[in-house]
C-alpha cells in the first residue's frame, strides 16, 4: 500500500515540498523575529559559489561535503555583510545586497568557465523542479523514498534538535540579545550556528525546489505566524502547517492550471500571508476595523 503510494507522482512531491517547508520555516522564524528575513534571500543565492568551490576542490555535486561548503558559504556571506555594515559607511541591508549579488556573480562565472558540462547550473539552484523528484529514488526498507525527502527530513530533525536543545538560549538571544550575553549564552555563536543551518537546509533544498521556494517557504509561514500569535512555540506549529497546506493546495492548483508547481505552492504561502495579514484573530486588518467599529458604537460608560 505505502509501496505503490510512493510511485505515484502526486504524494512525494507533496511530501517534499511540506518537508522543506517544515525545515524552512523552523530556522526562518528566527530570522523573521530578529529582522534579518533577507539573509535567507542573501544566504540562498550566495551558496552557489559555495557549491561550485566545493565541486572544484572534492568533484561532489551532493553529499555531507557540499552541505559543509554551503554552511561555511553562508557564514561568509553573513561575516562579510557585517564587516562592511560595521564601517557605518553603509547600513546593513545595503550591505547584503552587495555581498550576495558578488557572490552568487562570481559563482555563475566559475560554473560557465570550469563546469560547463556538469550538471550544477544556475537554473537548478534557483528554480529547481520538484516536479522530478519522485524520479530519484532510495531503496529504504524495500521502499523506493525520494533521495529528496530523506535529505530534507535529515536537515528537519537537524534543524528542530538544535531548536529543542538551544530552545531557551535562542529565544533569549532573539528578544534581548544583551541579556543573553550577560547570562553567558554567547547569541553570536548561536546565531551563526542557525545560519549555518540555513545554509545546509537551503543546499538540501536547492536541488528539488529551487532557492525561490526555499526563500518563500523561510519567511513567508514564519511571517504569517507571527500576525496570528505571540507564542514562540506556536510559531513553529502554525508555519509547519501553513507549509503543509501550501504544499498540498499548491500542487492541486497547478496540476488544475498547468502551472509551475513549485511557483504554485510559493503563490500559496503568500495567499496564507494575506490572510493572516487581512483576517487574523488579534492583528488582522479586518479584525482591527470591526474592533474600532464596536469600540465607537459602545454606549458611553454611565457617570
């Protein structure tokens, strides 16, 4: 039954899609809550010139080793940006656009002139096709998984063990970085440590859906949750599911249209966005006018 379920093409690119999702949205939530939702936009584009380092150095396309590359890939792009928002010359998003265009420009220009005939190109990273991937398959447990899904759930269990273990330390150094410092958490270091995830999640996703899903399935749940709670663990529940959905809905759209799936399930995470941002339960554009509303209507308090 599970068998015959995975040949399909419908359920393994739903699968995936909700698993990147799910790792996205996790590590994208901090970098909404800290302001920094452009370094996944920087950190995405910039890998590539990880990748085709490590390729010129290893000749891995894939593998813990281009994982490796990517993390240390986007913890230089982050420790650039800093050292240059650091000479007050230039403010901080200012900086990451002009690190990670550099990057990702210097990248594309090793891939033309030393990878021209491997399949690492431009297209791949940053539109994928996860259309494909129940094409790419492991033999686990005589069942034939996406090589995609089993990657992208390593990076879901890696991403939520450091969520779960640094949990207090994070949310500390997320709401008052000061105070984390003075309590010896060291945010800095844990800071980096989730960008270097960011990294690797975003090189085990670039391969099935492309950095511009990735980049929507980062920030986009994550920033919809916060409109609809103030509950740092009911982000992440409230982003997996909006992922979910979006994957699910986005599929069946663009099978229905004939349309990019993974354009489509991007599309979706914006629909959920408009509606936390329109009809959310405390924040809600909708929900303030009918509050304002009842609030002029009231009978005036008797004296």
């Amino acid at each position: 039954m599970i068998a015959e379920l995975l040949t399909t093409t419908a359920l393994p690119i739903m699968l995936v899609g909700a698993m990147v999702g799910i790792a996205s949205s996790a590590v994208g939530t901090f970098l909404v809550l800290r302001g920094n939702s452009m370094l996944s936009d920087a950190i995405s584009h910039s890998i590539v010139f990880g990748i085709v380092i490590v390729w010129l150095l290893t000749k891995q396309q894939s593998g813990p080793v281009q994982l490796i590359g990517a993390a240390l890939t986007g913890l230089l792009t982050v420790l650039l940006t800093e050292a240059l928002a650091s000479t007050k010359r230039v403010k901080q998003d200012t900086a990451i656009g002009l690190v990670f265009p550099a990057l990702f420009s210097i990248g594309v220009l090793l891939l033309n002139i030393y990878a021209n005939d491997v399949h690492i190109d431009t297209h791949t990273v940053l539109l994928g096709e996860i259309g494909f991937v129940w094409l790419d398959t492991l033999d686990i447990f005589g069942l034939p998984i996406p090589q995609a899904l089993v990657s992208m759930s390593v990076m879901t269990v890696l991403n939520y063990a450091f969520i779960g273990l640094f949990y207090k330390e994070l949310k500390l150094a997320t709401f008052d970085p000061a105070l984390a410092k003075t309590f010896g958490f060291m945010p800095s270091i844990l800071f980096y440590v989730l960008l270097m995830l960011t990294s690797s999640t975003a090189v085990a996703a670039f391969d099935a859906v492309g950095a511009v899903l990735f980049i929507a399935f980062a920030i986009v749940p994550a920033s919809a949750a916060y409109l609809l709670t103030d509950r740092l663990w009911m982000m992440f529940i409230i982003g997996a599911l909006i992922s979910i959905a979006s994957s699910i809905s986005g599929y069946y759209l663009a099978v229905y249209l004939n349309v990019s799936i993974g354009g489509m399930m991007a599309v979706m995470t914006g629909v959920f966005l408009m509606l936390a941002f329109l009809a959310g339960p405390r924040y809600g554009v909708i929900t303030q006018r009918v509050k304002r509303q009842r609030a002029r209507q009231a009978p005036p308090p008797s004296i």
